[in-house]
C-alpha cells in the first residue's frame, strides 16, 4: 500500500470505536496507530472522545447536534472530522472492519466486493445483536465513500481451524449440517496473541497454550503450535465462562423452565441472556470487575468467585484438549489488569502446577508466575492492530 491512513472500525448498535493507523511508510505490513476514539451514546446523548497514540486527550465534545440517532447516520460525521485531524501527507486511503460473523465461509479477512456483502448480511441470524450493525457501517461509508476499499475481518475465522470434536454440539445432525455448531469469538486477540508469542517466545508459541481473554466479555482459547483447538464461547457469544452481563454455558433446561413459567419469548430470553447475567446477575450490583472486588455485599463476592472459578475449570478443561498446558496467558480488561482475579484463578490451579509471583502478578508484569511454576504471563491484546494488519495484507495481496 502507498503511504496514508487506514481507519479501523468497531462498530456497535450505540457507539463506535474507531483507531487511525499510518501505513506504507517502511515495510508493506508495518503499520502505526497515530489516534483513536469512541463515539458513544448515539441516539441518546452522542459524544466524541479521541486521543492520540500517546495517550493524550484531542477532544471530548458532545456530539448532540450531529446526532441522527443511528450509528449509519452519524459516520459521515465521524469520516469527516476524522479526515479534517488527518496530517496533509496521510489521506485515508481504507477501512478495516471488526465484523463478528464470518460463519463457515470465511476463514480470513475479505475485502468487501461483490457478493460479499450478501453473504455477510445472510449471516445475520447466527449473531443478531453485532453482525446487522457491523454491516450498517461499512454500507453507510461505502455511500459517502464509494471508492474506499473495506475489508471485513471476523471474529470467528480464527477458530476456522478446530476439529469436530471441538466444533459438534450433541444435538441432530441435522442441525449441524445447518450451521448450529461452535464458531467461537474473540479471534482477532487470540490471533494477535499468537502472532506475539511467535515473534516474542517462539518456544512457548510451538506449545500447547490456553489464552484467557477476561474482558467485559470473556472467553477462553486452547492454542496448540499458535492453532485454535477449542474454545470456550460457541454458536453464540454466551456460552462458556460468566462474563459482565451473559451467563455462560447453562443448563438449557433453564430456557425451556423461563419460557414456560414467565412466559418468556425469544426477544426476552435474548435482553435477559446478553443484559442481565453474569456478573451483574450474581451480584445484582454491577457488571464491572473493579466494582465487585471493592464491595464487601457477599453477593458481590459470590459474583467475583463464581468467575474465577468457572475461568479456573475451563483453562483445565482446554488443557485436557490440549492434552497438557505448557503456559498461561492473560488478556484484556480483567485479564491485564486484575491481580485478585488471577489469583484466585491460578490458585484453583496449584494442583495442575501454577503458582504466581505474588509481586510479579500485583505488579501486573509480563511474566507473573514462579520459577518452579508452568509459566503464566499477561500479554496486552491489540485487536485493532491485527484489523490494520489484515486490512493492508488483503489490500496488498
Ligand atoms: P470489553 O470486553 O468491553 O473490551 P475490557 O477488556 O475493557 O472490556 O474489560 C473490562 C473489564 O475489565 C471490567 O469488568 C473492568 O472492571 C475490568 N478491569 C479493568 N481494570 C481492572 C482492574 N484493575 N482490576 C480488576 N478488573 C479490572
């Protein structure tokens, strides 16, 4: 790619993220985040946050007379006060989408041309909450920008890779064979991830790895030689371990039970499942990890325990996929930033061989366990870095 900027987008039902990269300036795939920011509150109360690079503030303004009440109405805005901030040197020359659905088709990142888009919007239904508002952005820049090539890259594709046994639900083949199999999330980071431990610890890469993103969202991936086996999330992104507001696995007996008793439909099931559980649920305080820690109400700690623990069982269950576990590595919000929920994670674990360096872990160091101990280390996932990647390989391919 010739020099210039490439805009990386995350887009959700009320709000955007958005990061700006440099690119072509040395290397065909090297790229340089320069700013970045979010647009949040739209419909309601939009307002515009960016910093750069950095860390330092460009604006906080409120957004309120641009606002339109969608996230499609209001990018135009966005691409042009993103383009007024862009140097003279650097003009934006594409777009790289986080989409959350690729289904069994893509297994890589695609520029969005032809029938792409189609069959993008097809998938739909396996991921109605994020899939139709990923696709509202790159149709609404490809109507103010028409000439702005645009990739879309899945959270899914990464976990293209895994086996049956990983994928296969014990349900009618039938359904199977329609797609209702396990797809997984949170690609994008544990690709970056895995592309980290190639290039930083390439021993440790060519083993076998259990990757725990603990975000607000929260999943868990077995990486053997930096290839997903299995992961913890599935057909959608509830599944696995509690997160800030989703469940978890669950007995699917509770569905039917809800669906009977409080006369519950799909549209109730879906705000109670994806809104209301999980840490905010148990506690019935807060969905916010930080939160929970520093209040004493039991509820809160029971909030705090049951994620540790169900986290604790699903690093020992991908190990029995992996067939062993030669390291453990932290990520995301919880994951870089907690040490009480690492510890209590890794302290269910002393049996298998975990032991953490109490300082090491309070400090949030790079490697946080003991000498004696399987590793375990906390390594900044960048999701945004590995879109600009991607979006320059496909656009140089
Ligand atoms: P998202 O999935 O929305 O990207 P993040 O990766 O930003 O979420 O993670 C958000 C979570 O990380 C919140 O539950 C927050 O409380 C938690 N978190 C951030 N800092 C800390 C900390 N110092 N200790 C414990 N939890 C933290």
């Amino acid at each position: 790619m010739t020099k210039g900027a490439l805009l990386v987008l995350n887009s959700g039902s009320s709000s955007v993220k958005f990061t700006i990269f440099q690119v072509g300036s040395k290397a065909q795939d090297q790229v340089s985040p320069l700013f970045a920011g979010q647009l949040t509150g739209i419909g309601t109360d939009a307002n515009l946050k960016a910093k750069t690079s950095e860390g330092k503030l460009i604006t906080n303004e409120s957004w309120a007379d641009k606002d339109r009440g969608s996230v499609p109405a209001i990018l135009p805005h966005l691409l042009e006060w993103i383009e007024t901030n862009l140097p003279a040197d650097l003009p934006l020359k594409a777009a790289g989408h986080r989409v959350v659905h690729g289904g069994e088709t893509y297994d890589k990142p695609v520029l969005v041309q032809g029938d792409v888009f189609k069959k993008l919007a097809d998938l739909s239904p396996l991921a109605p909450l994020h899939q139709p508002q990923n696709l509202a952005a790159i149709e609404a820049l490809a109507n103010s920008r028409p000439e702005l090539p645009q990739v879309a890259c899945f959270d899914t594709a990464f976990h293209q890779t895994q086996p049956p046994l990983s994928t296969t639900y014990a349900i009618p083949k039938r359904y199977t064979d329609e797609g209702v199999r396990r797809y997984g999330f949170h690609g994008l980071s544990y690709e970056y991830i895995a592309h980290n431990l190639r290039e930083n610890k390439p021993d440790l890469a060519k083993g076998r790895v259990v990757v725990a993103h603990l975000g607000n969202g929260a999943s868990l991936t077995a990486l053997d030689n930096g290839v997903s086996v299995e992961t913890s999330m599935g057909f959608s992104a509830l599944d696995g371990v509690p997160m800030g507001t989703r469940p978890g696995s669950l007995d699917a007996g509770i569905l039917i039970h809800l669906m009977r008793t409080y006369d519950m439909d799909a549209d109730d099931l879906e705000k109670l499942l994806y809104h209301q559980c999980g840490l905010l649920g148990v506690s019935n305080i807060s969905n916010d990890m930080r939160e929970l820690e520093e209040n004493s109400d039991p509820n809160a700690q029971l909030a705090v325990d049951l994620f540790s623990i169900k986290v604790a069982k699903q690093i020992a269950s991908l190990a029995i996929t992996l067939g062993g576990i030669d390291g453990l590595i932290f990520t995301a919000g919880i994951g870089e930033h907690g040490p009480i929920i690492r510890k209590k994670i890794c302290d269910y674990l002393a049996w298998i061989g975990f032991e953490l360096d109490v300082a090491a872990n309070d400090a949030n160091e790079e490697l946080i366990s003991t000498e004696s101990s399987i590793p375990v280390y906390i390594i900044p996932t960048d999701e945004e870095l590995m879109i600009a990647r991607h979006t320059v390989n496909v656009l140089s391919a």
